[in-house]
C-alpha cells in the first residue's frame, strides 16, 4: 500500500508580480513550497512525495532536487488537469493520495496528520478538507445536503448568489483512495466559466459512484491561508513569526521587543540566548547558549558559539566559536570560521577565511581566502589583497603576529610565526619567522616649502 502526496506547483502566480513561480516565493527567506515538503515527510504518513511543475519548473526543481518527483504541466488547464499530470507516477492502486497546494506554507504535519487519521478512520473514500472564514470571496464553497453531509464545491465564478454566502470553504486539500483518484479525473469537463478542469468536482463525480465522500474541519483556519499577493504573504509571515518567536521564548530564549525580531522555522536556539531588536536569523542556523544577538543584526545559516556577542552586524554562511565579539558593522561571509576569543570589531569584513584563538581585527579591516594563526592583531585600515582582477589568491599568517595599520599583504603571502608587519607596508613577499617586515618609501621632509611657496605668489 502505497501513501502518496501531490504538490501543486504549476501555476504563475500573476498577483504576486514576480518573475519566480508563486510556489518559490520566500517566506523568512524559505521558499514557500519547501515548508509543504518539510511538513509532509515530518508527518510520517506520506511514501512518496509527488510535485506537479509547469511555469518556469526549473526554479522549483532547482528547490526541491530529488526530495520529490515531477510531473509537468505544459498548460495550466486547472488542479484537475494537474493532478491529471501526475498518474504515471500514480501506479499503487492501494492507499490514498493527498493533494495539496504548493502556496500554503502555514499548513503543518499536525493538519496533515489528523486529516489523515480521520480520512482512514471513518473509511472514506474521498476526503475534502474544508474551513470557516469570515470572508470567503475567492474560495470554493462547501455545499451540504439536507443531512448536512458534502455534496459539492462550487468555485466562486459559478456560485450564486445564496451559494456565496457561505462562509465554510474548500481549503484545497483532497484526500483520495488511489483505486478511485485517477478514475474520476478522467470524468472531470471544463463546462465552467473559466473553462477549466477542476479538482473539486471529482466530489459529485464519486457521488454518483456511491463512493464515501467526506470533510476534515480545520479549526485553525489560518493554517489554511493560500498566499495569492505579496499583502497575504505578509499575514502569513506574521503568524508564522508570531508562533515561532512564542515557541522560543517559552523554551528560554529572550527577545527584547519580539514584533521587531524574526527567526526561521529551520533555527535552532538554544536557552539563555538574548536576542534584541530589529534581528533576523533564517536558513539553517544555530544560536548557541549565552549569545547576545543584536540589535540590527542578521544571521543567515551560520553558527553562532556560546557566549558570543554579535551586534548591528552581518554573517552569512559562517562560524563564530565561543567567547568571540562581532561588530558592530561587521560582516561576515562565504565560510568565514572565526576562533574563540576573537574581536571582530567595526567595519571589518572577512571572507572565506579562518582565524584562531585570540584573533583581533578592532576596526576597518578586510580579510579575504586567508588563515590565521592564534594571537594574531590585524590593524586597522590592513587588508589582504586576495582578488588580482581574474583569480583569488590565499594569504597564510602564523602565530603571535602583528600587522601594523594600513599593511596591504598581496597573496599569495605566507607571514610565518612572531613577525612584525611595519604600519603603512605594502608586502608582496614570503615574512620569515620573527621578522620585522618594512615596504614603504623612505619620508622626505622638505623644510620651509611652505613658506617658500608663498613667497611665489
């Protein structure tokens, strides 16, 4: 018995006005369709995972890989016309399907679940998950008989007037025996106003099979929220920061003003970690205990250590060991591995490079393809040359060494261990072990040139 999802990811998401398919659209820098994915295989209830492509199906590939497999949609036809797409995928005719939409990211393994479970507990054959909303123009309209079971969905372009006012809408979520899916989908006419295949009415189609059709009733109806705008996108962000910060701060983690911080699904943080105002951290980070994170700070899949301060800053795809300082202004990048102890201070940028225990770069500073040693001071205004215009170029320095401001040390260099680079040297050259490294031009003080040039005027 096989267990199937079917994620629908085709469409173009005109509204959103974005030249990505709507399902790639970030949420706290996610794409939307991954939390889907996520969801579905933390549900543990799903075999295989199928994601129905079509505009621009390389951008959603490209997400996903071979997390899932693909069925293309050349042309948007409608959900049924989709799900249609997928059946040479569909070849267990025992289990069910579940089908959902690739732009509802709020939905989670606790929904997915308990649609599930009810689906196989009272044996339906066809699963239609609906929620109540205050405001349903747009949505499909549940539409129940004199015993209040389902009888149909009825899209809103075909609903009448009283039809419209029903509140209880198709979140479009479908659970479906695979024995009946594809069956009723070959059934499915475009005799509507938008002259599409639609999805929802495989409902009358297994009616008239005498087929057990039934509802899940979402409670929380947020969850089911279809992000269709860059305005329902910021709703759904909301709550889903909302949940996430609250998630934490009850595990022990401290936010000051937490409406101003934002922290991914992916994040994991520790207790006993502040984090101020106006922070971001996304991807798959690690906050470890005893970080002060912030204020105005963002941190995207990188690992922070214990006891680290980083403030008005920025890391991307680095490491801070403990008892290290970044910032503020800051920037970290591209695999920078910063040792314990360090002080990464205002305006230094370092990139792909490794520094050890007891490292200080105070201010002004850019360090490119580099590693260094234990006790090393970097100088303000001191940069590694890395970059010839064609090729980058590694620059090493040992142990206990100290550079003097404004050094330019053009790789590829080697600096060995307890040398001394002369403030204002300019090095293209290999530093022996304990040496004191001058390259700068002699100074020449021209004594009453001023004067002088006065008296020409």
């Amino acid at each position: 018995m096989t267990k199937y999802a079917i994620i629908l990811a085709a469409g173009k998401g005109t509204r959103m006005k974005t030249d990505l398919p709507k399902c790639a659209y970030p949420l706290l820098k996610k794409p939307m369709i991954a939390y889907i994915v996520e969801h579905l295989y933390k549900s543990t209830m799903i075999d295989q995972l199928i994601t129905v492509v079509g505009h621009k199906k390389e951008v959603i590939q490209e997400i996903l890989n071979s997390k899932v497999k693909y069925a293309v949609q050349e042309e948007q036809l409608g959900t049924g016309h989709a799900v249609l797409m997928a059946q040479d995928l569909l070849v267990d005719n025992d289990g069910f399907t579940i089908i959902l939409p690739g732009d509802m990211p709020l939905i989670d393994s606790e929904v997915i679940k308990e649609a599930i479970s009810e689906h196989v507990e009272f044996r339906h054959d066809l699963t239609v998950v609906s929620t109540v909303i205050d405001d349903p123009f747009g949505y499909g309209r549940i539409i129940r008989d004199e015993g209040n079971y389902l009888n149909a969905i009825i899209e809103e372009n075909d609903a009448s007037i009283e039809e419209k006012l029903i509140n209880e809408i198709n979140t479009g979520i479908y659970i479906v025996e695979n024995k009946f899916l594809i069956p009723a989908l070959k059934k499915v006419k475009n005799s509507n106003a938008k002259k599409e295949y639609y999805l929802t009415d495989i409902v009358k189609i297994m009616k008239k099979e005498k087929c057990l059709v039934g509802t899940y009733l979402l409670q929380k109806s947020y969850k089911a929220m279809g992000i269709n705008d860059l305005y329902t996108l910021s709703k759904a962000e909301t709550i889903l920061r909302h949940n996430i910060n609250k998630e934490l701060m009850r595990s022990g983690v401290a936010m000051i003003n937490p409406d101003t911080v934002t922290i991914g699904q992916n994040v994991f943080i520790e207790e006993n970690v502040v984090i101020h105002p106006n922070t971001y951290i996304t991807g798959n980070s690690i906050i470890h205990k005893g970080a002060q994170i912030g204020p105005n700070t963002e941190i995207h899949n990188s690992v922070i250590g214990e006891n680290v301060i980083c403030k008005h800053s920025l890391v991307y795809n680095s490491q801070v060991m403990n008892n290290s300082t970044v910032g503020p202004f800051a920037h970290l990048r591209d695999g920078a591995i910063i040792g314990e102890n360090n002080r990464i201070g205002n305006f230094v940028e370092i990139k792909k490079s490794t520094t050890g225990e007891s490292f200080k770069a105070s201010h002004l500073a850019y360090i490119g393809d580099a590693e260094i040693g234990n006790n090393v001071n970097f100088g303000c205004g001191s940069i590694t040359v890395n970059y010839d215009g064609v090729n980058k170029y590694k620059t090493i320095i040992g142990d206990d060494v100290f550079v003097g401001c404004n050094s330019n040390l053009i790789a590829p260099i080697k600096i060995e261990d307890n040398s001394m680079i002369a403030a204002g040297s300019t090095l293209d050259k290999n530093v022996p072990k304990g040496s004191l490294a001058i390259a700068r031009a002699y100074q020449v003080n021209k004594e009453n040139y001023i004067r002088n040039k006065k008296k020409n005027y």
